[in-house]
C-alpha cells in the first residue's frame, strides 16, 4: 500500500477540493493499493469459471480432507521421513475407505 500526504494548507486553495477537501479537516491522506504481477494474475484467474469449478469441487473434498487429517491423525508426521509419511498417508486412506465400505454395507442390509 502507497500513502500519499498533503499539506492542508495547500488543499484549501486547491481549485478541485471540492469532494476531496473537507472543511475543517486537520490533515488528508490518500492510500494506493499496489499489486504485484502475480497478484493481479492470480485475481484475474479467480473471475474464470475454471476457478469457480474448482473451488466448488473443493467445497465437497473438503471434508474428506478433514476427516484423513482429524480422526486419522494426518495432522501431525507420526515419522521423520518421507517413506514413512507417505506409508501412513497410505493407511490413513485405506482406513477411511474401509469405514465407508463398511456403512455402505450396513445401509444396503437395512
């Protein structure tokens, strides 16, 4: 963010102070947002309709990704490497496979 500062004094003789300049004021300021490059790259993308189709697939995946990280304890590495991280990231998923398997089962019997 850019700010600019002006002499009050200057803006009371200012011939465009008019909606700019209030009466009575003791300072003004002007504030610029600035955007980088990817900023303004990454805006435009989310006014795609790509981007609104993914981000409501996202809003259904959402809870799967919660529920690895939660009650399956994806949250936190359980080992220091990267084999062992991707054996229980591998656990973690057969594990909230098996729990829809089994209330699939059980909806179908009843």
């Amino acid at each position: 963010m850019e700010s600019h500062f002006f002499n009050i004094e200057l803006c009371k003789q200012c011939p465009l102070r008019e909606g700019c300049y209030k009466d009575g004021a003791k300072s003004k300021s002007y504030s610029v947002s600035l955007k980088s490059r990817e900023h303004s790259e990454q805006f435009e993308y989310e006014q795609t309709d790509d981007f609104k189709d993914h981000r409501r697939k996202r809003f259904a995946i959402e809870p799967k990704n919660s529920q690895l990280k939660n009650p399956q304890g994806l949250a936190r590495n359980k080992t220091p490497d990267l084999k062992g991280m991707t054996l229980q990231s591998v656990m973690a998923i057969v594990a909230v496979n098996l729990k829809r398997i089994i209330t699939l089962r059980k909806e179908e019997t009843d």
